[in-house]
C-alpha cells in the first residue's frame, strides 16, 4: 500500500493501434501493472500529438482510423517502477517513457 510520502510518476507515450501480438499495448500495459501490485495507473486519451517519427496523431472527422496519443500514468515507490519497466523490454510499439518524482499527499479513499 502506498502511503503518503515521496513516490515516482512513470509515463509511457504511446498510441491506439499500438500492439504486442494481437493484444492492445495499452490494455496490455496496464494489466500487467496491475498484477505487478503497483499503487495505480490511468490511461489519458490524447487530442493530437507526435513523437520520434514526426508522425502526427490526430483526430480526423469522419474518419474510422484514428490512432490517438495515449499516455498511461503509473505511480509507485522508484524500485517498484523500475522492475517494471524492466519487464517492458520485450514490447514493441511503446514510445517515450519518463519517472518523475511526486509527493503523495493521500492515496485511497479516506478510511478505506
């Protein structure tokens, strides 16, 4: 259980259509942090973005083939994140990854 203090934020930049097999990267990602017993993740949805490639990400209307940015935010204790990502070598497709230190002023719902 994490508790109110300094932590880690790991970000993982990636897309939509980013796959590990047949399974979704992000789905895929964000199960295995959960299994790993890391404190939490969440999946934001971007609007527009690009990375190495230059590739722009984009909403198209009318379009049935979007492939939007996505990042998946995970907080836990450094070593904890760390092992993690050491897990993630073997998929492809991901981008970007970065920790950044956080203060965790409440973790959970109060009395729970």
């Amino acid at each position: 259980m994490l508790s109110p203090g300094q932590a880690v934020l790991l970000r993982i930049y990636t897309d939509e259509h980013a796959l590990h097999g047949d399974q979704s990267l992000v789905d895929l990602i964000v199960r295995n942090a959960r299994q790993a017993g890391l404190a939490g993740a969440t999946v934001l949805r971007g609007r527009l973005g690009f990375g190495q490639a230059s590739h722009l990400h984009a909403h198209r209307p009318f379009s049935l083939d979007d492939n939007l940015p996505v990042v998946i935010e995970l907080v836990d204790l450094e070593p904890a994140l760390r092992a993690f990502v050491g897990e993630l070598d073997g998929f492809g497709g991901i981008g970007l990854i970065t920790f950044e230190k956080v203060e965790v002023v409440r973790y959970g719902r109060p009395g729970s």
